[in-house]
C-alpha cells in the first residue's frame, strides 16, 4: 500500500505531509485502538483515492451516535482525502459504499480547508440523498513570507514593535536567552525528553492537554519526530533562558510552508512572554532565509498569532447522516430541536 499512497500523494494537486502515510500512521498511533481503516477507490485503471477512517462511538444531544471520522489527531491543522483527479467520482464511490454498510451513523470530515474540491463533492453528492450539514469551523492564522525583514517590520505599528521590545528586555533581566532550531530529533534522545519535560512545565499540563500528559501524545510525537527527520520536515524550535529551554514551537515545513503544530511555554516564566519572543526570532529568520513563502499557525485566533497575521485559513467539519430513521433522528436533533432550545434560552435570558 506505500507504493499506491505515495504515488497518489504525488498526483495531488497541492500534497502536503498531511497526506502522506507517515503522517496517517502517526494518527493510527495516536488512536491507540484497532479502529482505524482504509478505504481504497480505484477506477477502471487504476487507485484513485485514499480515505483513512477511524471508527468512534460518541453521543448527541444525550442520543449514541457512531461515528466514522477522517483519520487525523489532535495536532492536524487540516485533513483531507488522498486524491488524483476529480473529487465528485470518489465521493460517489464512498457514499455509495458506506451506503452497503450499517455500522455508522455520522460521517465526520473533519478539518477539510473550505476551498477543498473534497468539502463540494461532498455536498454535491448528498443533495437529494443524504442528509448532511456544516457542523463546525476553525480559522487558522497564517503569516504570508513576502519581501524583506526590514520592510515586513517597518510596516508594523509602533505598538507592536513597543511590545517586543518591551517582552525582550524582560527575559534579557532575566538571563542570558539563546535561540535554537533543530532540523532532527531523535525518539527517547535528551533533546526529545527536554521538549517533553518542557510540556510538562506548561499550562496544558494542568489541562491535561500537553504532551507529557494526554494520552497516546509521547507516543505520537515520538514516530512522527522519527519520520519527519527522516522525510526532512522537521523543525523543533527553543528559546533557552541561561541555558534551561522555557519557550518551544514544534513545526512541519514542507514545499514553502512551515506548519506549526504544538508550542509551549513553561508556566513559570509565562510573565515574560517567552513564546512571544520565540515567534519574532521565528518570523526573522523565515524572512531572512527566503526559502518559505507562508508561515501557518495552527488553528485558533489566539492574540500572540494574530499580532502577526496577514490572514486565515478557514477549514470545515462537514457531517453526512446514514440514510434511516435513527440517523434522521440524530440530524433532528442537530438541525431542529438543539437551535429551537438554543432560541428558548437566549429569550430567558
């Protein structure tokens, strides 16, 4: 199957790590169980899709509900099919598959970026059919790479550049502050463990969302640094304050683009802002270097990546309901009753 998958990721019109096997088998680590599978769509001649699931079971407005969701894990910026060529025919071929089976009740295609041609096959092959909806959106920041430093930083306001200047001088009473990038990591080797232990040093720690804490995230990291250094994606970024490692950004860069996938500070400095001051000597050096054209910063409008924004990328959750009278029930429930009751608060309000 490698061969058929590289060869598809190859004939995407824009492929990205995202849809590489080493990226799905990272995912299939992190679900930890036996509920993953893959959907191979071939035409008369050849492969042309790969649709990696996972089956999970979850419940709606208290109702059970089965879910069968695009494989992808708590750090994918963005998920997707593996396509060549046209996506309307692979949609067709997968409603009509999943049509023959009855152990889902939602299709989940989570995380698709609205442009996808995925996102309108979709639509496009439930009208009439399938009852399906926009169950969710994300917008991610990104910084577009254009033109020099200086020029990037001169535009700036001069609150914006008050602010670094003022988080600089702060970790320069500090410490002496190092910046360091590393293009491999090694499982299990001391840098690894320095990122890990520096996660366990954040806020997600306590919200049991940091590496070192949720479960399966050691484990994932651990193939994806493995396959990342061995593919050249990886970038691990630290900012060390006399020498102790406080601020870091875990990054995938591919064909121009660096993806940030996880960065964490540790919660004692948080008063300095030291994940601040490691975005800016990030943001000079992909200026400096001329290599990436757009720096993207994972999903959510957070104030230390809007500071630096030149826009959005919007990605979607589309849901498809199995045709039948509990799937419709489910759909009812989504379209109907939780707006209905959501109308009633508002008013009680």
């Amino acid at each position: 199957m490698g061969g058929v998958w590289s060869e598809l990721t190859e004939q995407a019109a824009h492929p990205t790590p995202f849809m590489s096997q080493d990226w799905f088998e990272c995912c299939r680590i992190a679900a930890a169980d036996h509920s993953a599978e893959l959907l191979l769509v071939s035409d008369s001649v050849a492969p042309v899709a790969l649709v990696p699931l996972h089956r999970r079971a979850s419940t709606r407005r208290g109702l059970p509900a089965r879910y069968l969701s695009l494989l992808d894990c708590p750090d994918s910026p963005f998920a997707d099919i593996v396509p060549a060529g046209a996506a309307e025919p692979v949609a067709r071929a997968v409603l009509e598959h999943l049509a023959t089976r009855s152990d889902w009740d939602i299709l989940e295609l989570g995380r698709l970026p609205s442009e996808s041609p995925t996102l309108k096959a979709f639509v496009g092959e439930c009208e009439g059919r399938l009852h399906c909806r926009r169950a969710g959106a994300e917008m991610s920041p990104y910084l577009a790479i254009d033109g020099t430093w200086q020029a990037f930083y001169a535009s700036r306001s001069q609150r914006f550049k008050k602010t670094i200047r003022n988080i600089q001088n702060r970790l320069a009473r500090l410490g002496t502050v190092g910046i360091e990038e590393h293009r491999s990591l090694e499982p299990g080797g001391p840098l690894f463990e320095e990122m890990i232990d520096l996660t366990r040093r954040s806020w997600k720690a306590e919200e049991g969302v940091a590496i070192a804490t949720m479960p399966r995230m050691r484990e994932f990291f651990a193939e994806l640094s493995r396959r990342a250094t061995e593919r050249g994606w990886l970038s691990l970024w630290l900012l060390r304050l006399d020498g102790r490692a406080i601020a870091m950004e875990y990054q995938l860069r591919d064909k121009g683009v660096v993806h940030a996938l996880r960065a964490d500070f540790d919660l004692e400095y948080g008063a300095a802002s030291p994940g601040s001051a490691l975005n800016f000597e990030i943001a000079r050096s992909l200026f400096e270097r001329g290599e990436i054209r757009e720096y993207q910063m994972g999903p959510g409008l957070n104030e230390y990546k809007m500071r630096w924004a030149s826009g959005s990328h919007e990605t979607v959750r589309l849901h498809v309901y199995r045709a039948g009278l509990y799937p419709n029930l489910l759909h009812f429930g989504d379209t109907v009753l939780a707006p209905a009751v959501r109308r009633v608060r508002d008013r009680l309000r």
